[in-house]
C-alpha cells in the first residue's frame, strides 16, 4: 500500500537528512519508512515524527521504497509533503 502511495505522491522528500528538516519545518503530512534501514539512524526522525504527532507507515524493502520514488538506489526514509 505505502509504495502505491509513494509512487501517486506529487511531492516526496527522500533520505534522512531531508525527511528531518522538512519535518521541523512542518511541511510533511507522513512519513514511510524501510523496516531493512539502519534503526540507529532513523531514530532522530521517529522520534520527532512522534514528537509533531506525524503518522509513519513502514515497508518492507530499501530498494523497494527507492524504486517508487524513480531513484536507482534504495531509501531508508521518504517523507509525503
């Protein structure tokens, strides 16, 4: 379900280091995360999303999420603006 959602989304931020600013800036509605990536580096992320009260949907797959974005790699974290 989440990949669809990614893949329709007109406007993603992708990775962690935007995903992070673009929720302090409160310009994300949710946040998609791939339960592979590594836990310690997303934690900063899960936490403020539950800090703002933001929604997080998990997937399965890195390079599942990466490729619904259009990107060749995979992505940890892809934020829906």
């Amino acid at each position: 379900m989440s990949y669809e959602k990614v893949e329709q989304a007109k406007n993603v931020v992708i990775g962690t280091k935007q995903t992070y600013r673009a929720i302090e800036m409160d310009s994300v509605s949710e946040v998609i995360i791939a339960k592979d990536a590594d836990a310690r580096v997303l934690s900063k992320v899960i936490l403020l999303c539950k800090e703002k009260g933001l929604p997080i949907h998990y997937v399965d797959s890195m390079r599942r999420l990466g490729a619904a974005c259009g990107i060749d790699v995979g992505a940890a974290v892809v934020a829906i603006k």
